[in-house]
C-alpha cells in the first residue's frame, strides 16, 4: 500500500538514520524524586512540548501548584529490569540498529 502515491518517482538523496532518546512510554514528563523537578522527554515528538512543559515545571518548583498540575505530570518511571547505572546491554542494541541501518541503505541503493 503507497500512502503517497504523488511521491512515487521522488528519489531521496540523503537521509539520516539514528537513534533518539525517549521515554519507554513516549509522552514528554514532569516528574519530581528527591526534591528535584524534571521536565524530560523531548525526543521525537515531546519537543514541541518543550516550552510548555517547561513552564509548568518552573511553576512547580516556585510553588504555584494550581497552575503546575498537567496531563504531563507522572510518577518517577520505574526501574528497567536488571539494569542498575550499567548500560551492559548497549553495545548489542547499537550493533543491532547498525545492522537494520545497513540493510535499510542497501535497500534504499538497489
């Protein structure tokens, strides 16, 4: 199924493959642990949320709680199983989104 047939004979000639950071459940946050506020989550589609966010954080943290809470605000994510400050697991997630780049520009050249 083509979703833009008008793009059929549009060839690209760069691209960029990467990776971004996100949370595991998508959504931009604020959060608070220890005292400490955080807005997080900008990656992908939170960065348009970024100032927004931003600004109910800062109203969090000076205290004007009737203008903080939002739909943004959640508990402090929990733990990834077995991981514990030592990406271990990281060098075999990189090797595998190396590999579906390669095969994704030999793709795209044939």
């Amino acid at each position: 199924m083509n979703l833009s047939p008008e793009l059929e004979n549009v060839h690209l000639s760069h691209s960029w493959f990467g990776n971004v950071a996100m949370n595991r459940d998508m959504p931009p946050r604020i959060l608070e642990k220890d005292g400490v506020v955080y807005a997080t989550g900008f990656c992908d589609s939170g960065v348009v949320w970024a100032q927004w966010i931003g600004t109910h954080a800062a109203h969090t943290v000076l205290g004007h709680s009737e203008q903080a809470r939002t739909a943004f605000d959640f508990r402090p994510p929990a733990l990834i199983p077995l991981y514990r400050s030592n990406p271990w697991f990281m060098p075999a997630l990189i090797q595998g989104y190396r590999i579906q780049d390669r095969i994704a520009l030999w793709r795209a050249r044939r």
